[in-house]
C-alpha cells in the first residue's frame, strides 16, 4: 500500500526536479513547466491516477505555501502599500466576481447562486501561481510586493465570500447585516487564529537556539493557524496569511536566532518548492483529463473571455483612484496587475467544494479547470516578455 503512494510522488517529485533545470535554461517560467509536465504525464501509458481533491489543496497543500509567501514578506514595503493592496484584493474581488456572476448567468444561462459562486472562486489571483511566477522573473520590488500582496489579500477575501455564498446556497440567512458579519468574523477569525497560534509558537522558540525546533514551530504555526480558522468556520487563508506576517516581522527581531533564520527560510523554501511542484503537476494532470468536448465550448469561452474582463474592470478603476496620492501606481504596473492575474490552486479547491444541489456542479469544475489552466499556460508564459517590454525586472 505503501509502495503505491509513494512510487508515483516520487515520479512526480523528479519529474519536478527535471522541469526546474529545464525551465532555467529555457527562461520559462517554473510554474508553466511543472503544468505541462502534468499534462504529458496524464497521456503517458499507466500513468498514475492522482486526483486533485479540495482536502488535499486545503489540508496539505495551501498553508504552508501561504505561510512561505507572507513569510518572506518584506514587511516594511508590506505595510507602505497596504491601503492599495487591501482596496485592490477587497473591492477588486466584489467587482470582478460580480462581472464574473453577470456574464455566466446572462451569457451561460448559469443559476444566480452558480453563477455566483463560480465568480466569487475565480475572482481571486492566485498566490501560489502569483508568486512562484514573479519572484522566478525577478520583477521590480515595488511591482512585486503589490502584486504579492494583493494575490495574498484577495485569496482571503476569495475564500470569505465563498463560503459567505455557500452558507446562503445551503439556506443560511440572505439579509445584508448577516452576510457582512458573517464576513467580519470569517476574517476577524482568521487574523485572531493567525495572531495567537504564531505567537504561542514564537513564545516558545524564545525559550530555544535549536534551528529544528524552530523549524518545527513554524510548520506548526503554518498548519495550526490554517485547520483551526476552518474548524471555526473562518478564514485559514487569512490565518496562514497572518501567521506567516507574524513569523516572519517578529522573528526578524530576534525572537528566532540570528544564526538560525537562514536555516528557517532555507527550509520553508524548500517547503514551497515541494509543494508548488505537486500541485502545479497535479493541476496538469487533472486538466488533461476534463472532457475535450468543453475545451471549445461556449461555457469555456465564456468563462475565459469574464473573468478576463472582470479582473480589468477590478485593476484599471481602483488604480484610477490613488493616481494623486503616494499609492498611485503607475500604467505599466496596472498592465501587469491585470495580465499577472494568474489563477491556480485556490480556485479549483473551491469548485469542488461547490455542492452537488448546485445544478452547474460539474461545468463549475470544468470551467475553473480551464480558466485555470488557460491563466497558466497563455498568461503565464508572456509575463516575462510584458515584465521587459516595460522594462520592470531588477534587471531592467
């Protein structure tokens, strides 16, 4: 039994490990290689069967890499932005999941609640993809951190308001009052998980120089933080994203040895790298496998052509708002906020949370697949191209 776990995770992780070498000296980004090794893993002759399922992304695979991601935050450059980013990813995902739900419910002919939910899922930049794309091209900081930022911010909110949806979709209350304080606490709860368990963790790091209990605290941070939000019906997104901010701020204060943080960024890079390589490859593969026949399908080009439009009635107007004051940001960047919009892990985690009373279930899957895949492998590639047409690299 075994055998048969470990054998095709072994595969995958050394199929990620070629992918890497490869995608260095081609100049492609990561992500984009580990996509289409899944895609050419899932057509080889028994190849392993390994589903994409919501526990494995939510239970395994998101906290520790948004933990990582709020972990190597800058958290000076965090907090100068953070006004930009919080209207960004809270007010860019009301607006583009809106135009989303619009679209595939006059478009698509969807529910009102499908169509609702698939907006709301796939609004959200992913910072699994995000990230991973734009530190391999080496973007401009400030360029890098609201985009980090923002895909970080509007994961949470993302998450909030799905669940928001699904608790009304399951006959919770519809009544504006109810939803915005189920939204207060989702996220209030978050932050409250994040703030406490990565504290009790950094309390008893104080108490250690040893570079493996520090290690160890933090994953428990990262995991803690995450499972015990959901549990409480709050946001593990936004508790990760905290824990992560308060690991990584504090500790650099000295509550984590000097001598030893190296060693604890060097681990949790390790850690992402592990995880981003399965999940990306794991994306690939299950793509390969949705239905051919949706590939062209009018619900396809539908979901594709408003969720692009979504993100640039979100980035363009917001962006609009702070052009007189020290957030503005400049059009070059606003280009990139909207064709960096890359979505991953997230969404499809939250499309097979969709309830089978949903009627559009299973084109909801199918569709965030697609989305998904299409952000990765026709967005993704030209974003180093965009990055020096502007000239936005470190480099440049």
């Amino acid at each position: 039994m075994t055998e048969t776990v470990l054998a095709p995770i072994g595969m995958l992780l050394l199929a990620a490990c070629l992918m890497a070498m490869l995608s260095r000296r081609l100049g492609l980004p990561y992500i984009v290689g580990l996509v289409i090794t899944g895609f050419l893993i899932a057509f080889l002759p028994n190849s392993p069967e390994l589903p994409l399922s919501r526990e494995l992304i939510f239970n395994f695979l998101l906290p520790p890499l948004v933990f990582e991601a709020a972990l190597q935050l800058d958290w000076r450059r965090f907090r100068q932005d953070l006004f930009l980013t919080l209207i960004l990813a809270f007010a860019g995902v009301a607006i583009a999941g809106s135009v989303v739900a619009a679209g595939m419910h006059y478009v698509a002919g969807w529910s009102w609640i499908g169509a609702g939910l698939f907006g709301t899922l796939i609004a959200a930049t992913d910072p699994v993809s995000v990230i991973a794309a734009f530190r391999e091209m080496k973007a401009e900081k400030r360029l890098s951190m609201v985009v980090e930022s923002e895909s970080l911010l509007n994961d949470g909110a993302a998450a909030v308001g799905f669940g928001i949806l699904l608790a009304m979709a399951e006959g919770g209350a519809h009544d504006p009052v109810t939803i915005a304080w189920s939204f207060v606490l989702a996220t209030g709860g978050g932050v409250l998980a994040g703030v406490v368990i990565s504290g009790l963790a950094l309390a008893i790091a104080r108490k250690t120089d040893d570079y493996l209990v520090e290690m160890t605290l933090t994953t428990i941070a990262a995991y803690s933080s995450f499972l015990i939000a959901e549990h409480f019906h709050a946001s593990g997104v936004i508790a990760a994203l905290t824990a992560g901010l308060v690991v990584g701020g504090v500790s650099a204060k000295g509550i984590i040895a000097e001598k030893n943080r190296p060693f604890v960024l060097a681990f949790w890079d390790y850690v992402a790298f592990l995880a981003n390589s399965i999940v990306f490859i794991l994306i690939g593969m299950n793509a390969a496998n949705q239905p051919l026949q949706e590939l062209g399908s009018v619900v396809a080009i539908t979901a594709i052509v408003v969720v692009l439009i979504g993100r640039v009635v979100s980035v363009y107007p917001l962006a609009l708002l702070f052009v007189r004051s020290r957030w503005r940001l400049p059009l070059p960047y606003q280009h990139v906020l909207f064709w960096g919009g890359l979505r991953g892990a997230l969404a499809l985690a939250l499309a097979l949370a969709v309830p089978v009373t949903v009627p559009e279930r299973s084109a909801i899957i199918v569709a965030a697949f697609l989305v998904v895949a299409f952000s990765i492998l026709v967005q993704g590639p030209t974003m180093p191209w965009l990055l020096k047409h502007f000239g936005l690299t470190e480099r440049g």
